[in-house]
C-alpha cells in the first residue's frame, strides 16, 4: 500500500492519498498541517518502528475504511463494507493498543508529560519506545523541512497470507 502525505502551508486538515495494493484509492482526512506532523503519519511511523502490523495501517491495508476516507477510484471488492465492519470489531483492542502507543510515543517525542509507569503498562521495552520516540523525531525535524505542497511517500507492507500477529514490545 503507498501512502502520499502532503505538506500543508497552514494547519487545516491534511488529505492523505491512500493506494491500497487492490488498487482501490481513497482520500482520508486527518488531523495535522503546517508544520506538525500530521496524525496518521505519526501512526505509520510508530506502526512501522514498532512492527504493529494489526493497527490503523494493517487494518486499511486489509480492508478497513474509517469515516474519514472518501474513495476515489478503482473497484472494491464485494461486500467491503461488511468485511470492513467485521475487521473492526475483530481487532478492536489491537487498534486501540496501536492509538495509545502512538499517542504515547508522540508525546514522549515532543516532551510532553507522561504518567509514570506509562511505559512500562503500554507494553513496550523501554528501549524499543526511546528507539520509536527517536525516528519520530527524526520524521518531525524532516516533515519541517518538506516546503508546502511538499509530499512524504510511505510503502506499507503488503499484507501477509492469514491471521496478522502483532510483532511490538
């Protein structure tokens, strides 16, 4: 799946373009501009730094749609709705686990308050979250750089054949 992230002048909503490997294409608004990074990027970082391959990018990959993606084109496979539905009901504590590390990670990277403990109860090796907290920085200090209108291109692994395990800790 490739993921376009555009750069946005200002803080209104950013438009991902979102190319599944189906070949169905959708816009999904998100949270972000400017010069913060935007939500969803955050999540494909930490997803991808972590290995959590049944978070908010492995369930679009596999078929989820959120409410914040229009499609755009190509055909979606029947009862897409349905299959989307059941996958979010499947994995809703995965996709919940996958939002508070996110967030965590985010707020550990722009040195935001964290409670204690919090780290160790995410289920996260502390050495795994300071190397996630560091690519997110990394990302941030080149997602300044990108001049408005600038793009940011992710390759989202293909899903794999069968159940998805989550790979953080």
């Amino acid at each position: 799946m490739r993921l376009t992230f555009t750069r946005m002048a200002d803080r209104r909503p950013v438009e991902t373009l979102v190319e599944r490997d189906d070949g169905v294409v959708f816009l999904m608004r998100g949270a972000g501009g400017g010069a913060d990074l935007p939500h969803d990027l955050v999540h494909v970082l930490v997803e991808e730094s972590l290995g959590i391959d049944d978070g908010i990018w492995g369930c679009v990959a596999d078929g989820v749609v959120w409410g914040s993606m229009r499609h755009v084109s190509g055909r979606q496979p029947p009862h897409a709705a349905d299959r989307s539905a059941q996958l979010k009901k499947q994995r809703n504590a995965a996709i919940q686990h996958a939002e508070a590390v996110a967030d965590l990670v985010s707020r550990l990277a722009r040195g935001a308050e964290v409670l204690p403990g919090q780290v160790a109860s995410s289920g996260l090796a502390p050495a795994r979250a300071e190397e996630a907290v560091a690519a997110l920085r990394a990302a941030a200090r080149r997602w300044r750089e990108l001049p408005p209108g600038g793009t940011w291109v992710v390759e989202w692994p293909a899903p794999s054949p069968g159940p998805r395990r989550r790979r953080a800790g």
